[in-house]
C-alpha cells in the first residue's frame, strides 16, 4: 500500500485526529525528533462540532496545553540538554541531541468561541521495522461519532441495533466485525431490499424476466436461492454492470470477512452503508414519490369532466 510514503502535515494531523478510527495506523515521515513544542505537529485550528448551548454548530478549537505524555517538560529539557552535550563530546547517538519523538502525547483543543468544550485525543507516534513511522489515534474524547442518517435508522427498526455495533466498530478499526454486522443487516432485510428494488425497476420498465426473477427471489424463503434469483436477470445499462445491488453488497461483505484485513474490511463497510442507504432510503422515497404521482394522476381521471368547456 501507498500509506508508507504519506507525507506528515499538520493537515494530516487534523484529519487523523477528526476522522480517523481508532488504532488506524498511518506511515508517514513524522519527526523524528520531539520539537520542544508542539506546534510543529499540531493543526493551528481545527474546525469541530461545538455541543455548548452558545455555539450549537462547527467552530474553530485552538490548541491548549497539549503535551508529551512520556517526559514533564522539565525532564524533556533535562535529557535534550544531556544529549547535546554528548554530542558535543562526540558520543551522541541521536545525530541532532534531541528526544526521539516515539511516544504518547495528549493532545487537548478547546472552542474559540466559547471556551467551553474540549477535544481530547491521545497519539501515539511509533515505529515498526517493515513500515516505519507512524502515527495512530489510541484514545479520544467525546468519542468519534459518525454520522448515523436518522431515516436510515427508522427504515432498521430492530436491526439498528447490528447497525449501530457495525458503526462502532468501523470507528475502531474493526473492519471485519462491521462487516459482518452488516452483512446479518442484508439477511435479515433482504425481502424489503428486493421489493425497494423491483418497484424501481418496474418504474424503469424492466423486462419480463426480471421481474420474473425478482418475483421468484421474494417467492422463496431459502436465503440463498433468493440470491440466486436476483443474480440470474440483471438489469442492463445501470447499476454496476452484470450486479444487482442486493448481491452486490452481499458478496462484497462476504468477500471482505473471508479474505481482506480489517483495514481494507473498513472501507467495504462504509461503501456498503453509503448503498445501504441508498436503497432503503434514497430508492424507497423515489418509489414513494411515483406511487403518489400516479395516484394523482389516476384520481384526476377519475373525476367527471364538469365545468366550462
Ligand atoms: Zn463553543
């Protein structure tokens, strides 16, 4: 993979402590040596949801006070102080006196605005043999939170729940668990997904043998001949070719709990809950609409021609 060779910014940074899941590990040219101060690692501002009551909405934090878990800044001072000296006698080890930045830091941002809310994170920068150095967020609070779309949670009824364990483990880095979360969501689903899905294609006008296999694939109660069915008539010109978007999603988790690592299993499941949406939000309220159009239109029929010619 490309990470290896992602170069340190403070705008990485800024994402990794706003978006990234815990534990996610990203190899990047990081200092090697701990600047005496930390504003050479850390974003001048962040822009973060503020909860105070006086802000309500996204406001910048400024860095306050955070810090180098392993040393107080007066032993850190003590041991650069010690290392340059040795340097100076020609024993150093580090090549520039300085305090490897391998470490743990706490890392403390307070709203501009307000002055009220705090983020905190704790990073840990490290370094393995194969890969080099790299950065991981091991903590933070208030916990990362994704974005849950409520009419998707309303759609889930009992299985919210699943889905909400699949959330908290993509933002742990839990790929494969999410994966497998979700892929139980699309079992326990999967006669609304394909009804969502035939009534778009009708709408579309789908051949006959579509509607035929979709029909067959609601008509059976073995989960597996239901994906059978949807893969055997595909739709033609849309959707990514030759899948259905029901087996499309179903094999894709399958695929990513038997073979890819968690990291890879994270995006699966994020891309899978992008469709997932889609289709039991998105379509079902396209579908929505069109049976209330052709309501109209049918009611409107109806009605005597009475008036003015
Ligand atoms: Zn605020």
């Amino acid at each position: 993979m490309e990470i290896n060779k992602t170069k340190f910014t403070k705008e990485l940074m800024a994402t990794v402590l706003k978006d990234y899941p815990l534990y996610r590990r990203v190899y990047t040219d990081v200092p090697k040596t701990l600047p005496m101060s930390l504003t050479d690692l850390l974003p001048d501002v962040i822009y973060h949801e503020c909860e105070h009551e006086k802000c309500g909405r996204s406001q910048p934090f400024n860095n306050a006070d955070s810090r180098y878990l392993d040393k107080t800044a007066a032993e850190l001072e003590k041991v650069v102080a010690e290392n340059s000296q040795r340097v100076v006698g020609g024993l150093g080890m580090l090549g520039g006196g300085g305090v490897p930045s391998y470490g743990v830091y706490s890392i403390h941002y307070r709203c501009k605005v307000c002055w009220f809310s705090e983020l905190w994170w704790w990073i840990e920068i490290g370094y393995d043999t194969a890969q080099g150095t790299y950065i991981e967020k091991v903590g933070q609070s208030p916990p990362l939170q994704l974005p849950i779309d409520g009419r998707l949670i309303k759609k889930l009824g009992e299985d919210q729940k699943l889905f909400r364990r699949a959330q908290t483990s993509i933002s742990q880095s839990y790929g494969i668990g999410a994966c497998a979360y979700l892929r139980r969501i699309i079992q326990n689903k999967i006669d609304t997904l394909i009804k969502i899905y035939r009534e778009k294609r009708v709408n579309q006008d789908a051949g006959e043998e579509e509607r035929k296999a979709l029909d067959q694939a609601l008509g059976t109660t073995i989960f597996d001949d239901k994906l059978k069915f949807i893969k055997q008539e595909l739709p033609k010109g849309i959707e990514v070719k030759g899948h259905n978007p029901v087996s499309l999603m179903y094999d894709k988790l399958s695929n990513g709990i038997h073979d890819l690592t968690d990291d890879e299993c994270v995006q699966v499941a994020q891309d899978v809950t992008g469709l997932l949406t889609e289709i039991l939000v998105g379509l079902e309220e396209q579908n929505e609409s069109k049976r209330r159009y052709n309501e109209g239109i049918k009611a409107l029929a109806k009605k005597p021609t009475t008036g003015l010619s």
